[in-house]
C-alpha cells in the first residue's frame, strides 16, 4: 500500500509548514512548503545560514528576477539541511538494534518497507547485513512545494508591467523548477491554464525514457470531473499529473472550495471506479505529444497516486479510506498544529489552538480572495483589525501586496484587506444613502476581510524569534473543524501512534464521523446560501440551490447504503451514523422546502 508512511502533512497556511521537511522528512514523511511569501522564504535562509555557518548573500528586490531566486535559493537550502540530517539520522540509527526496531515501529503495518525488514530478519542475516539492509533502503520523505495558482499578481517595476512569467505564481514555479529538489509542485486553487502552459518550459517535469520524472505535478482537487479535465489539459502538454489530491470541499483547514453538493464519500467511490480509465485516457494523450514534441515516452503508464486529506482525525477513519477507496494516502492537516515538531506555530497560537471547541472554529469570510475560509475566532490578527475599524481606520496596511489581486481602483491592484481598498469602497457605500441597516451589513462585508498573507506567515517568525516590525505581531490561523477534538500538545510518535492506531489521544467520545461531519458543514453552509438567495432571489441562484440539494441528497443516500454494509464490522459506531444520516436528511428536505425548491427526489 505505501512503502513508508500512508499519511503525509499537507500545506498549512503560509508558514506553519514552511520548514517542516527539516524536523520530519528524516522520519520518511512527506510534507509540503507554501511558495506564496518570498520574504519570508528569505529571511529563513537567512537565519539557517547564520545557525549552520552557510554562506549568505542577500537576494533583494532590485536584483532581477529576486522572488524565483529567493525561492530556488530557500528550496536548495532545505533540500542540503534535509539531507544532512537524514544522513545523520541513518547512521545513528542504524548503530544498535534499538535504534532500528524504534524507526520500524513508527511505521505502520501496511508498510512494504516494514514487510521487507520482517521478512529479512527472519531469514538470519547478521546484525551488519540488517544495517546495511536499512541504510540502503530507509526512505526520505519528499520535500513537497504548493502554489496556489490564483495567487499569480502581476508584477511592476516602477510603473512598467513586467511579462506574465514574472507573475507571482509563475517565478515560484520557476524557482522550484531551477532548484535541487527532486520532489512534487502541488498546484491548488483551480486551474490556471497559462500557469499550467508554463510548465512546458521546465525539462524536468517531462519524463525521460525510462519514465522518471524529476519534478512531479500534484493536483489538489474536489471532483474527478475537474481531474479528468485537468489531467488531460496538462497530458496534452506532455505534461503527466502523478497525483491526484482529494481534499473535502469543506471539511478541511484554510480556504474552503465548496462543491455543487457534491460529499466526499461519492467523490472517493467515482475516483475508486474511473480510476483505470483517468489513467488510459490521459496515458493516451500524454505519449501524443511526447512524440509530437519528440522527447522520449514511456512505453507504459505513469505511476498516479490517488490520496485523500480534509477531516481524518481517527484511525479508524485513516484505515477506513484506504481500505474502501484504494487510495494511496491521507493527509493529515490540523492535528499537527499541535505538534511542534512537525510543524511552526508560536506559543501563544498553540495555546488558542489546544482550547479550541467547535463554537471557536468558524467557516469566515475574511479571506481577500473571496473565498470561504477556516478561522479561529480570537486569533490576534483579527484582533488587530477590529481594533483599526474601532480606531476609524479599517483595513490593513498592505506591507507584501501578494492578494493585491483586485483592479477596481487601481491597475496594479489592490487587496481587498488593504486599507487602500477599503477607503475605497467605504467612500462609495457612504455616496449611497442607505439606511442604517443596509449601511451596517454592507460595512462588514467591506471591513471583515483580513490581511491573511501576512498573519499566515508571522507566526513562524514569532516561533524563530524574528524580527516582524514590518509585518506586526498579529497571526492569521487556518484549522479545520477538526482541531476541536484534538486537545493536548503532542509529540511526533504519539501523532503517528494514533494515527496507526497504536494510541488515541482524543480524549472526547462525542466526536462526530468525518463524513457526517461534512455533512453537518454542508447544511450549515447551503442554509447560509438560501438565506442569501431570500435576501436577493434570482432564477440562476435558484436553480444552484436546487442542483445542491439534489447532491446532498444522493450523497447522503451514498452514506445509508455504505454504512448498513458495514454494520456488522463497527456497529456500535456505524448505528450512530445511520442515524445521523436520517436527522441531517430530514434537515435537507426542511431546508430546501423553505425557498420553495422542494423536489420529490428529496424525499425518496
């Protein structure tokens, strides 16, 4: 099922997975850097260099092409410190028998690499043979990069616009594409196709003729329709998609992409069934335009991983996707907030996070890019802006500019978190004359958005003691509805025990299945949708509530039918399920019934 780990940690935020491959790829997990923040990025190198007696030359702004080379020269440091301490680590571990058995036991029991080991000890080989044996075939874990693809501002110096490849998304694409890493470029957010037309640039996501690939394409997406038609825009460039990364629309941490209805279970069971066909036809298209292009093809399909994040938090429900789903991972996102050798978070954030309840975990709208965005109510960065608006000085001062993406106002845009912006757009709402009321919701929905590509990334300059008199103190934080079972600082083994199920540190017992609660987000998030649509109906609006309800509904039947087959495996579980399933699908049909958009169809 995996050599290794069957999980892997996926982005988090802007900076609280920013050097995670340093305290965890060692270990043979894999784990992903954001490429939004450069200056962050830069002044990290900084501070490893000064730790580990490197050389260091500052990249400024005035050189050219600084955010790609700040990128590249971030990536080439992790790359060299990560394998430094993997080196390190092999040859300390492999010096005693303990040290062996403890790496092995981290592993989990599906593990290829595990069997191998079993199977060699058993045999009789000698101690030295063992050693060598390890050394030899212990995995690192992959030094992972995302970009989010609409992050792709354009780019000015002074007042000329400078070409699309100097684009935000764009150099940081370059910049893991010139770097040492042999990894994997997760792309999210949708689809960019002239982003994804860049890649044509870059040799090294091109397969050689015995099919390796040193750069690796990785897709995050909610539904296999836009997986198919994104593996085949990029199969037509000879441009193969080695992972496919299911993440629920809504049960996830960060930005929250909410499908037309669609749950994750029927999302899961389509990947599942057309698994062999996205191979073939996107296999199909790829050889046509290697050979068009006259570069080397495999005579075989690629390998494709299909993996699932958004949620887990049992092991249960860990072992459960892969079994059912045929997937090839989970990702596990939230949970290792709260483990500090996983990932970067300042103490005062893991303290707001460890007494997280549901109530403090809300789907916001305080993201600049319009999109519905996981939030912990109290976070210091909202804070800071609430304090601005009481000041009579709402929005943010705007110190990195990577979401100045809106152009209402200004040609090299503005984000709508800025202070700039938000001027703006208050001026005009005053021009208005609207009642009190009108004039009062209309002022949130300009003032409520926060300066999240700064609070994202300060909290790793918080946890390394960095300097932040340009970014300020306040920290954005991005957990899923998940953290609220999860209670305690943990350490890595004991986050990796109970995601194999050796421990359990949830200590709570009313915490919900991962699917119904997605479901429960679902509902939450469709009632909001109808009341907008009351507040302001319109036939369009009215036929996507009637497509969404008609989604939950079929997914919710998906549920019953999936959890009667299972209930002689965990009944006691699985009985609280089905009937879980029968209130939320009574609350469906209420909901839909109160727009007038009730259809038979719901009630079968």
């Amino acid at each position: 099922m995996t050599y290794a780990h069957s999980f892997h940690i996926p982005v988090m935020g802007i900076g609280f997975t920013i050097d995670s491959p340093l305290k965890v790829s060692k270990f043979g997990i894999d784990s992903v850097i954001s490429l939004v923040d450069d200056i962050l990025l830069e002044k990290l190198r900084k501070m490893y260099a000064g730790k580990h007696n490197l050389p260091y030359t500052e990249i400024t702004e005035s050189m050219e092409d600084f955010r790609a080379k700040r990128i590249s020269s971030y990536l080439n440091t992790i790359h060299d410190l990560a394998h430094e301490k993997f080196e390190e680590f092999k040859n300390s571990t492999t010096e005693t028998a303990a040290g062996i058995k403890s790496y092995f036991n981290l592993l989990p029991d599906t593990s290829s690499l595990k069997k191998e080991f079993f199977q060699l000890t058993q045999n009789g080989l000698s101690m030295t043979d063992i050693k060598d044996w390890v050394k030899e075939h212990m995995p690192m874990g992959s030094i992972d990069v995302n970009i989010m693809t609409k992050v792709d501002k354009d780019n000015y110096v002074k007042k000329e616009k400078l070409g699309t490849e100097f684009n935000d998304a764009h150099a940081a694409l370059r910049g893991f594409a010139k770097s040492k890493l042999r990894s994997s470029v997760i792309l999210s957010a949708g689809m960019n196709p002239r982003l994804y037309s860049y890649l044509e640039k870059f040799d090294d996501f091109y397969p050689d003729a015995d099919g390796n690939l040193k750069k690796k394409v990785v897709l995050k997406v909610s539904d296999y329709r836009s997986a198919l038609i994104q593996g085949k825009f990029l199969a037509k460039k000879g441009i193969w998609v080695s992972e496919y990364r299911i993440e629920s629309g809504l049960n996830c941490g960060g930005h929250a992409f909410a499908t037309d209805g669609y749950l994750m279970g029927p999302i899961l069971q389509q990947f599942k069934e057309n698994r062999r066909e996205l191979i073939n036809i996107v296999h199909e298209l790829l050889i046509h335009a290697l050979e068009h292009q006259q570069r080397p093809f495999p005579k075989k399909p690629l390998p494709l991983k299909i993996t699932a994040q958004g949620g887990v938090g049992t092991a249960e429900e860990h072992q459960f996707l892969l079994d059912e789903y045929d997937v090839d991972a989970i990702g596990w996102g939230s949970a290792f907030l709260l483990v500090p050798e996983a990932t970067t978070v300042d103490q005062g954030t893991l303290n707001k996070l460890v007494k997280a309840k549901e109530e403090d975990l809300y789907l916001s709208n305080i993201s600049p890019l319009g999109v519905p965005f996981h939030s912990l109510k109290g976070n210091t960065k909202d804070m800071e802006k609430l304090k601005r608006i009481s000041d009579g000085k709402p929005g943010s001062p705007c110190p990195k500019k990577f979401v100045a993406l809106n152009k209402d106002f200004n040609e090299k845009g503005l984000c709508t978190a800025s202070r700039q912006y938000q001027h703006q757009k208050l001026k005009e709402l005053k021009a208005l004359n609207l009642s009190k009321a009108e004039y009062d919701y209309h002022f949130k929905k300009i003032t409520e958005k926060s300066c999240t590509c700064v609070g994202l990334g300060t909290s790793a300059l918080l946890a390394h003691d960095l300097d932040t008199k340009i970014e300020g103190d306040g920290v954005s934080v991005c957990p899923g509805p998940n953290m609220a079972y999860f209670s305690k600082i943990a350490s890595l083994k004991e986050m990796i025990d109970h995601i194999y199920g050796r421990t359990n540190i949830i200590t709570r017992t009313d915490r919900p299945h991962m699917f119904i609660k997605e479901l429960h987000i679902y509902l939450d998030y469709y009632k909001n949708q109808i009341s907008t649509y009351r507040r302001s109906p319109t036939g369009k609006h009215k036929k996507q509530l009637v497509s969404f309800g008609k989604h939950l509904n079929e997914g919710i039947s998906y549920y019953e039918k999936l959890f009667r087959s299972k209930n002689n495996v965990v009944p006691p579980t699985y009985n609280g399920v089905l009937k879980q399933l029968k209130t939320y699908k009574d609350k469906l049909i209420q909901l839909a019934s109160v727009v007038n958009i009730y259809e038979d169809n719901l009630a079968s």
